[in-house]
C-alpha cells in the first residue's frame, strides 16, 4: 500500500466515521424505534382480530415485504413529489426505513406473543387483570424475551441498509465514501475502510445483544403467572 493511499485513509477515517455517529447511527435508532412501535401496534390488532384493521395491516405487510426497500425509497423521495408532497431526503429515509423494517418486525412481535402459552391470559383474568393489563404486564414481557433475538438481528440488518439512503441524496457513511472515491479514484481502499466500520458498529451491537440476551435469561420468568 503506497504513502498515498495510507494518507488518503487516514484523512478520511474522521470524516467517514463523523458522519456515521451523526447521520447512520441516529438514521438506524429513529427508524428502528418507530419500527417497533409501528410492529407492535399491527402484532396486537392482528391478536385481538380487529375486523377491517388486521386486513389492512396484513395488506401493507403485503405490499412491504414484497417489494424492494430501495424501490420504496425511490417511490416516496422521487415519487411523491408529482403529488405535490416532497419530504426532505432524511425524514424520507427514516419513514421509509421505519415502514419497511416495521412490516418485518410486525411479524416477529405477533409470532412472539402467540409463542406466549394461552394459559397466562386465563391466570391474568382469573386474578382480577384486565386484557390491557395482562398483555402490557405479563404478554408482551414474555414476548419480548422471545422477540429479542430476531429483533437484535434486524436492527443489525437495518444498519447496513442505511446505505441505501445515500440514493436519495442522505449523506450517510457510504455518500461520504463515494465522494472521497470520486475525488481520489481510491476505491478498493476506501470501500474497504468503510465495509470496516459498518463492520465495527454491527460487532458492537452484536455484543450488546448477547449481553441482553443474558440478563434476559437470568430473570427467570419473574413475569410469568401462575393459576
């Protein structure tokens, strides 16, 4: 490896990195986080067979798991605008990633919570519980440790598919990348570096998974009730 493209790296590397604590990294925890709130609203209406909703929910889990994310990108960025609606490119990222990876994760939740032996619903009523109390104090705990894996795994998978906002102008890690490339013609090393550092931060939340994993585990079923 020569001086120049040692110095080329070495240049880049903050600047890589920066826009990947400032951009990727809020990019992959706003979406995510709505992601689940979105997964665990369609689960629940799925469970409690809300007529008219749980047809709709499983049509938009339809249409999401079956088409490309970065076709769904390019129909809300560079699609909506002929509707008279233009979002900006960031807020586009996070709605569509959070749509996408919400349908993913719908699915996970509700299997999650039908893995729940139907008998804790029976011990909640019998003790007084209201539907409401046993799904958030009893259900949903169970579930979660249950939905805890997958849902680590997709929250790595969403990591590396913000690279796919850098299509509609997000300047994440891998625009940044690209435009070093352009003005170095340094691609092998540069791609390379930035494969390193998507690398570096899936390593870390693989390691916090298991250490979630753990204490999960070690809580002994404390929300499980017994009739």
């Amino acid at each position: 490896m020569s001086e120049r493209v040692v110095n080329i790296l070495l240049t880049s590397f903050p600047r890589i990195l920066g826009q990947g604590l400032l951009v990727t990294i809020p990019l992959t925890v706003i979406s995510f986080s709505l992601a689940l709130v979105i997964a665990v609203i369609c689960a629940m209406i799925q469970i409690a067979d809300v007529k008219g909703l749980k047809q709709l929910v499983r049509f938009y889990i339809w249409v999401i798991r079956g088409t490309p994310l970065m076709v769904q990108l390019y129909l809300v960025y560079f699609g909506l605008p002929d509707l008279g609606i233009m979002l900006p490119a960031f807020p586009c990222a996070v709605a569509v990633f959070a749509l996408n990876e919400g349908a993913y994760c719908a699915e996970t939740v509700r299997a999650a919570i039908e893995a729940v032996p139907h008998g804790q619903m029976e011990a909640g009523y019998c003790v007084g519980m209201s539907y409401t109390q046993i799904m958030r104090r009893v259900v949903l705990p169970q579930a979660f440790r249950t939905a805890f894996p997958p849902l680590s795994n997709s929250l790595i998978s969403m990591v590396k598919d913000t690279s796919l906002a850098a299509n509609i102008t997000v300047t994440e890690m891998f625009m940044t990348t690209q435009r070093v490339v352009g003005r170095t013609y340094e691609a092998l090393a540069l791609y390379s570096e930035v494969a390193v550092i998507y690398l570096l931060f899936c390593t870390v939340i693989t390691r916090l998974q298991r250490m979630g994993e753990r204490k999960l585990n070690a809580m002994n079923g404390g929300n499980v009730i017994r009739a």
